[in-house]
C-alpha cells in the first residue's frame, strides 16, 4: 500500500480522533493481554524522504498516548568509516542497529511497546545492492554479509518496515533549503540520489519475502500529516493484532 491509496482526507480534526480511538482500544487490550514482545518497526529510505520527521510524530503520538518507545537512532553521522562509498561505512551502521535491537529485545524485564529502528537490516540491504552494482563492493563481500543480515532469527523480529522515497528533485530542494550553501555531497547529489531512488524498489523486490511486511512510502507530492497518519494507523493496527 503507498500514499497514493491513502482515503481522501477528511480533516484533521477527524484524523486525530479516529487514531486516538484506535489508540484506546489498542491500550485496552494491553491491559488484559499480555504482549510477547515489542513490535519493532523499521525506517528506511532515501535520503530527505521525510523519514526522521516521522519517527519524531510516531514516537511523540505513542507516548502521549500511554505507550512505552524505544527509538535506536541510526549512527551514520558518527561512524568512524569517512569514506561513505566504502562497504565498511553500512557494515558498522547495520551492526550498530542490530546491537541496539538485540539489546533491547532481550532485556530479561523489558518495558516497551514499540521499538524503533531509524534505518536497519534492509535500509543496509538496499545500500549493499547499489553499493555491488557500483562495484565499491565485492560480490562476494556481499553475500556473506547479507547471510548475516537476513539471517532468520534477526529479521523474524521485524514486523514492519517502511520504505520511505522521494523523487530526486525533491530530495536536493529539501536539503538546500535551510543551507547557506549550493555545493552537492558525495551522496547528496542528483546521480546517487536518482540510482538509490531506483535501487530502494529493486530490493524490494528482491528481498520482500525476508520480511513479514514491507510498506513503500513516496513523500514527494504528500505532505507530513498524511504520511504520519498512515504510519500511525498501520502501527497501532500492528500492535493491536
């Protein structure tokens, strides 16, 4: 399902009440079910796409609404690795997402609802394949990092992820809007943007049936309020199920 199929919107008014009635019943059942363990939900997506302001209107609509979250922020903006085309680089982001998954998964007294990823297991898949097609990457490297990463006991644990785009026009005039500055970066630039664009929906492809669900967000003719309600819903829905 992508925003395009999203129901003509009704108000914001009416948004709200519906998702904080859902919210209701879902904490409802909480308390009188005990839940197996925490829904954990994957952010991924192209750079811009709309991706961190989401998981702050997630968290921030969860908790105000008596769940417990867990956020495992992504780590590329203090990875060690400089060299962003180096395998090295998605190497550690993932294993750092993983850790922090697997920390908190199996915590002997966990107090959590939901649990975050921002970026993950398949966001470093993604990366991979473009970094293979690329040939930053060796065929081989690949395969046995993927055989980690897709490995049954790890991705068994996510029960959604979403993937979110936008269109590379789109993706630069959001960067460059509040930048004192027209100079492009090594990723931040029209040709990776335009093949990472495309490469997010061939590992989707590829690698959907590693996954319980997969749900593709476009952002580039949407705004956030549209975007935050259909991740909000399919969360609480998730959770309630």
């Amino acid at each position: 399902m992508t925003c395009d199929s999203l129901p003509e919107n009704n108000g914001r008014s009416q948004i709200i009440v519906e998702l904080q009635e859902l919210a209701t019943d879902v904490l409802k059942l909480k308390k009188e079910l005990r839940q197996r363990r925490p829904i954990v939900i994957e952010f991924s997506g192209s750079p811009k796409s709309g991706k961190t302001s989401c998981i702050n209107s997630l968290e921030l609509f969860l908790k105000r609404n008596e769940f417990s979250v867990q956020v495992i922020h992504e780590r590329a903006s203090v990875c060690p690795v400089e060299n962003k085309h180096s395998p090295m680089f998605n190497i550690w982001t993932a294993c750092m997402s993983i850790s922090g998954m697997i920390g908190t998964l199996e915590r002997t007294n966990i107090n959590c609802d939901i649990l975050i990823l921002d970026r993950g297991i398949f966001d470093a898949c993604c990366w991979f394949d473009w970094l293979s097609i690329k040939k930053y990457m060796e065929k081989e490297q690949k395969e046995i990092v993927e055989l980690f990463l897709l490995m049954k006991e790890i991705v068994d644990k996510i029960d959604i992820v979403f993937t979110f785009s936008a269109r590379p026009d789109i993706s630069i005039k959001r960067e460059f809007t509040n930048l004192l500055t027209d100079k492009v970066g090594s990723i931040m630039n029209k040709e990776v943007l335009t093949e990472y664009y495309q490469q997010i929906e061939k590992t989707r492809k590829d690698k959907k049936h590693y996954f319980h669900k997969i749900i593709p967000i476009e952002t580039s003719d949407i705004d956030q309020d549209t975007v935050g309600e259909l991740v909000t819903r399919r969360t609480l829905e998730t959770l309630r199920d």
